[in-house]
C-alpha cells in the first residue's frame, strides 16, 4: 500500500510557498497559475482572480531571481531621480503615480538617486550593464544628453521626463513649459502689469530653454518690457539668495511689476522679498508661477498660477515605459506633452 498522501495547504505555508504549492492549491497546473498571476488574458478574469487569492493566503512571493534567469527580464523599472528640492513634492509624487502603474503591471519600482556632478553616466550604466531593471525613466534632461545617447545606443528602453534635442527620436513625457510661460504673460499683462521678469529653470536643462522663448514670445507679442537680472535667478537658487535679490531689486528705481515663476517656492520668496522691499504683492507687483503643490491655497495675496499634476506625470511615464519595453509602437508615438492646467483666484 502507498504510504504518500497529499500535502495540506496548512503545511505547505510552513515552508516558503512555490508556483507549484498555489497550482496544487488551485487544482491547476502550473503554467496556468503562472500566466494567471501575471494577468494573462488567456485565463479567465475569474481563475485570475481566485488565483491571486490563494497565492496572497498562502503569502506566496514571486521569486525575481528565478524567473529572471528563465526569461532575461528583471521585472524591475528604474525611476533615475536626480535632485528636485526646486519643485515642491516632485519626489514623491512622481513615484506615487510611477508606482501605481508598475504595481499594476506585475512590476516593481527602483528608485535611483543620480549625482550627475560625480559621473553623468555612472548610474544608467550600472543598470544597464548589471542588468538591474527592464527600462529606465530619466529627468532633468538637457539639449545633447549623454544619458539619452548611451540609451539609444545600447537599444535599452527607457522614457524621459523632459525632452533633448537629439536628432533621433526617443520616449518622453514633458509638461508644456513654453506655453505655460507665454500665458504667463499674457495674464499678467491683462492684470496691467508691464515691466515683467522670469525666473525660470537652471541653465543647460533642456525645459530652461522652453521657459526663455515662452516668455520672450509673450514679452514681443504684447508690446512690454521684460527687466533683465544682474544676477541670474533660477529655480536653483537658494531660497535666501532669490529673496535678497528680488529686494534689491524692488528698492532700485523702475522694478518690476510682474514676474513670472516657474516653481512655487520661488514665488514665495519673491513675494517675501518684495515685502522686505516696502511693497504689496497683490497691489505694486503679481506673480504667475506653476504650482506643484497645494501651498497656493494658502497664500495672500493669492498667487494665479498653472498646475502641474506631477502624480499623474509619473502615471504616464510609467505607461509609456511599459508600451516602450513592450516595442509594438515606433518611438515617435510615444512623446507626450502635458497643458499647462489655468489655476486664476483673483
């Protein structure tokens, strides 16, 4: 007589449960689970989802390692952030939006901090040379990238958060800075402001060149002046150091009466400078900045603004990224550019 019996579901949780332990529990083969778990169209949405259930009651886990060796793929996507202290909440809302859409596809999200000061390249080619992720999403882009042109070179996908100016054509999601400045203007041309400046995004990103034209465009085709800076501004300033000048700048004759931010915390330390300076934000001088946050909720004089949804940006680059590993689209469908969002209070 057999001495074997079937194993019961109580003890195979002892150990680390397999893709063979959710099969036997399921009454299903194994290929069966595994395409079910992965969400394989080819099963019913109802084995899928009494599948998933038992492998979450079992705690099973999906061995990366192994099935990265049968299949090459890591099931890993890389969001390469470099710093953004400039733009409020962009860290962790561009991986709250990039998450969803990983967890949703079966993957999961590696976020990489990059000090581009130390090697431009270092980081996407750890990457790519220790086979550490599927595809790569990259920001702070500039005109010629080095990073880009590895990438495309290597043939590894990969998404950017901003656009270049490289001849050949790659995935990219970007907000529409260019645009944004220009309305910019023209709102505050319509609150009667007529000396306006810009302080705009840090030299050599691609988007600080979007900034300059939006603004000049807005500046020629409404017949004003735009005030240069002495010292430059830029979204990486210090915080400080754009409140210092901006007062400086307000206690010399003929100031500005309008300027344009291209983040939120610029905007608020223009506001403060001014106020060092003996003026009134909302009566001597407006402000027209992105925002980012809800900071602007909370501010007065209110601030007009344009919205930036940076969670849903996120979203988006992690969809593109997916349709980009999955090569059934050429690239030059796969650039997408967000409208800036009017957010007027007054």
């Amino acid at each position: 007589m057999s001495t074997e019996r079937k194993t019961t579901v109580s003890e195979r949780t002892d150990s680390r449960p397999t893709l063979r332990t959710v099969a036997e529990a399921c009454g299903l083969a194994v290929t069966t689970v595994s395409r079910a778990l992965n969400n394989g169209e080819d099963i019913a949405l109802k084995t899928r989802n009494r599948v998933k259930k038992v492998a979450d009651e079992l705690g099973y886990v999906p061995n990366r390692a192994g099935r990265g060796l049968r299949t090459g793929r890591t099931h890993m996507l890389s969001l390469v952030l470099a710093p953004h202290a400039e733009i409020t909440g962009y860290t962790a809302s561009i991986i709250a939006g990039f998450g969803d859409i990983c967890r949703d596809g079966g993957y999961e999200l590696s976020a990489t901090p990059d000090v581009p000061d130390v090697d431009e390249l270092a980081v996407v080619k750890s990457i790519v040379e220790n086979n550490r992720a599927d595809g790569i999403v990259l920001s702070r882009t500039t005109p010629q990238d080095l990073r880009v042109r590895y990438l495309l070179e290597k043939n590894f996908p990969f998404v950017t958060h901003g656009r270049t100016e490289l001849a050949t054509p790659h995935a990219h999601v970007d907000y529409d800075n260019q645009t944004f400045a220009e309305l910019a203007v023209n709102r505050l041309v319509g609150k009667g402001r007529k000396r306006l400046m810009l302080i705009g995004a840090a030299e050599g990103l691609t988007y600080h060149t979007h900034l300059e034209t939006g603004f000049a465009r807005g500046v020629a085709k409404n017949g004003i002046d735009s005030v240069e800076l002495s010292t430059s501004l830029d979204l990486e300033t210090s915080l400080d150091n754009v409140r210092s000048t901006i007062k400086q700048m307000f206690s010399k004759p003929n100031p500005p009466d309008g300027v344009v931010c291209s983040g939120e915390m610029a905007a608020l330390a223009t506001y403060a400078g001014a106020r060092d300076a003996g003026f009134t934000p909302g009566k001597d001088l407006d402000v027209v900045s992105k925002q980012t946050s809800a900071a602007f909720d909370h501010v007065h004089p209110a601030i007009d603004s344009f919205y930036e949804d940076i969670a849903l940006t996120g979203r988006i680059l992690g969809t593109t990224l997916l349709e980009v590993i999955a090569r059934e689209k050429p690239l030059s469908e796969l650039q997408h550019m967000i409208a800036p969002i009017p957010k007027f209070r007054t």
